[in-house]
C-alpha cells in the first residue's frame, strides 16, 4: 500500500490494476506487516458497514504503527463512537458550515487572484496545499503559521517513513503524539468558553451527560486536525489533473452551474485518496476465507469507486452518472464527518477557478509525482493558461 506498483501511471489507476486482475475478493500480502487486502467494492463496502466482524481498534497499517495510533472516535467501535461521533457531526453539520460559505469562497477567490495573470501555477503547491487548510484553520481560529507543524505530523500518521513495522509504528506515534502535544493546550485555552469554532463546540459538548475527559477531547481534537490538513488537499490535486487533460468536461462544468454541483460527487467518487484497515474482530470464515481475531484488512476506498460492477467505465468522469457507487468517505458508523465542508471546498473551487481560468492544461514535459498510503498524495501538478486581457 505504501509502494503500489505502476503507481507513475497514477495512484487510482494503480489501484484499478488490482480491481481488474481477477482476484478473489481477500488476497494475503505478506508486506507492511502482513495484511489481507479487500480488492473490490462489495468487500469493501460489507467491511466498512459491519463493526461487529471487523473492527476500528486498529485502522492503520502496519498493524504495529495502528496500534499507535490513539484519535477518537475512529479507532472506536459503537456503542463507546456513538456519542464522540455526535459531538463532530456538531460542528460539522452542514447548516453551520453554510454560515462559513462566503468565507469560504473568499479565500479560494484570494488565492486564485494571486496567480491568474501568471498564466500557470503548481496547484498542488500553490492552492491545493493552502486553501482547505486556510479554510480548516480559520474554522478551527488557529494560526497559519502552525501549519507546518501541523502538516508535517500529518504526512507522518499517512504516509509514514521506515523500512520496517517497527520504525513505521515509531514515525507514526510520533506525529499521533505531536498532534497531542499541540492540542492539549488549546483545549485547556477553550474549555468552558463560548467560542463557536470548531474547536469550542467539540469539546464543550457533554458525552454521556458529563463533560468530555480531557484525553478523549485531546484525541478529538487530534483527529479534526488530522482530516482537515491532508485529504481534501490531496483530492483536489488529483481531480485538476483530470480536469487538465479533460478540456471538454471542464467546458461542460463551466456551461451548467447545476452540472457542475452534481458532479462534484462523481468527482469524489473517481479520487477517493483513503486507504485504511479494519481489525478482524473475530475468528470467522468471511468470503470463503478463514479469519484470525487481530488479523488485519486493508480497504482502499479506490477498490468500490472504481469497480466496474458498481460504476461502468469507472476511470472515467461521467457528469451524467446515476446512481454513483462510491465509499470515498468511507461507510457504516465512520463515514466521514466532515464529507459536508469537503464537498463544498470542491464546488467553491471549481466555480472560482473556471470564472478566472477557463481552460487550462498541465504543462508540456512535466507529469505528476504520485504517492501512495493511507492518504494518498501527489506533487508537481503545474498548470498552464492563456491570460486573458
């Protein structure tokens, strides 16, 4: 999973690979610690929606580098999630996130200025990696000179370094510390206030009745961190290099805002960028095959988006696709509590980008630089235009 082979023709179409060699649906690696893998969507599917036969004690792998690993709720399984799983879908409903729209729309249109009449821009750089962060981090009222930081212990929990489980376990835990570290006091600062970041609204929200414990909120509030620095930043890189070799969908998005709204879940469904695991819950046979308890699966969320059986011709995005199959945000009680401000940070930045740069395409000679793991990543994506007069 952290080293796909033919990766350099792109992080999905290196998982479309595995989809389309005829695999059983759980096949054993004896890399990354050793883990079965999931190589379709149904299978993924039943996984994520099923806790009681696999469940999210441990989620990343290497197992070892999981067992690091300590944010709430995800490494919950319900009933113990139920309640931490409602005090983020607090600050993250889509009622309250409508409020932040045009602030929202502001720093897209920001960032974008900065650069249109320079006919080019890395987007992975010089938007992708700054604006769901601006947006994350004025939600959260945090300082932008913390991002660094801040990003620099999230590409260590996703895509950690080592050459062994136990090195990786150690890259891991230390950036699941350092998320610690950096959060505690700020719970400390807000606790009891009536701030209405996202920060303030979790962590002053009772769980069974009784404030929060202070290292379940650290462990919350590690987590927002976590999601809100690293997979819209990566997603957004993957759809614009489409979009750049796609001049006539990006004509089609520019002439029906209303397209343009509704594809944006095609678009999530085409780059999901999550693969994490499940813990055999059990011993069981699943599938045909025989389960340990403590065996570890991993589910790549590529695996259903872009499975012909529940997409037809899956590589490509179909504006008028119906009944759009996907598990880019995961499934059962996990799925992704911040799927509403992800969505609209992906229709803000097409509607921004293609009133101030209408074509565009990826400049000759270069390509994209793909990284695999339990987010997916890819640097260099330089884009070119006309400026306009």
């Amino acid at each position: 999973m952290y080293a796909l082979d033919h990766i350099e023709e792109g992080y999905h179409e290196a998982w479309k690979r595995v989809i389309d060699a005829g695999l059983p649906d759980l096949v054993w690696t004896p890399f990354t610690g050793g883990h079965w893998i999931a190589t379709n969507g149904d299978t993924v599917r039943e996984i994520y929606s099923d806790p009681a036969r696999f469940s999210s004690e441990v989620i990343f792998l290497p197992k070892e580098a999981g067992e690091k690993y300590q944010m709430v709720p995800t490494r919950m399984d319900p009933p113990e999630h139920t309640p931490y799983r409602k005090s983020l879908d607090k600050g993250l409903n889509l009622g309250r996130l409508r409020k932040f729209e045009d602030q929202v729309r502001g720093i897209a249109a920001e960032l974008i200025e900065g650069f249109v009449t320079d006919g080019g821009c890395d987007f992975s750089a010089d938007y992708a990696n700054v604006f769901p962060v601006k947006v994350f981090m004025a939600l959260c009222d945090l300082p932008m000179e913390d991002v660094p930081l801040l990003t620099r212990f999230a590409k260590m929990m996703t895509r950690p370094e080592g050459n062994t489980p136990e090195e990786m376990a150690a890259e891991l835990e230390a950036g699941n510390d350092g998320f610690f570290a950096y959060a505690a006091p700020v719970i400390e600062a807000r606790r009891g206030k009536d701030g209405d970041d996202l920060i303030s609204i979790m962590i002053n929200t009772d769980i069974n009745g009784a404030p929060i414990e202070h290292d379940k909120a650290v462990g919350l509030i590690a987590l927002l961190l976590l999601g809100g620095l690293d997979t819209v930043v990566n997603f957004l890189s993957f759809m614009m290099i489409y979009l750049a070799r796609h001049p006539g969908l990006v004509a089609d998005l520019r002439a029906d805002p209303l397209k343009l709204m509704r594809g944006a879940e095609e678009m999530f469904r085409r780059f999901p960028v999550v693969a994490e695991a499940r813990m055999v819950a059990h011993d069981q046979v699943y599938k045909g095959t025989t389960l340990k308890h403590g065996d570890m699966i991993l589910i790549p969320t590529a695996m259903h988006g872009l499975d012909k059986a529940h997409n037809s011709d899956p590589l490509t995005v179909a504006l008028d696709r119906r009944s759009i199959g996907h598990s880019t945000f995961g499934g059962g009680p996990h799925r992704c509590a911040g799927m509403h401000l992800a969505r609209m940070e992906v229709i803000v930045t097409l509607e921004e980008w293609l009133k101030r740069i209408p074509e565009f395409r990826i400049r000759e000679g270069e390509a994209p630089i793909y990284h695999s793991g339990t987010v997916a990543a890819v640097d260099n994506v330089p884009l070119v235009w006309s400026v306009r007069p």
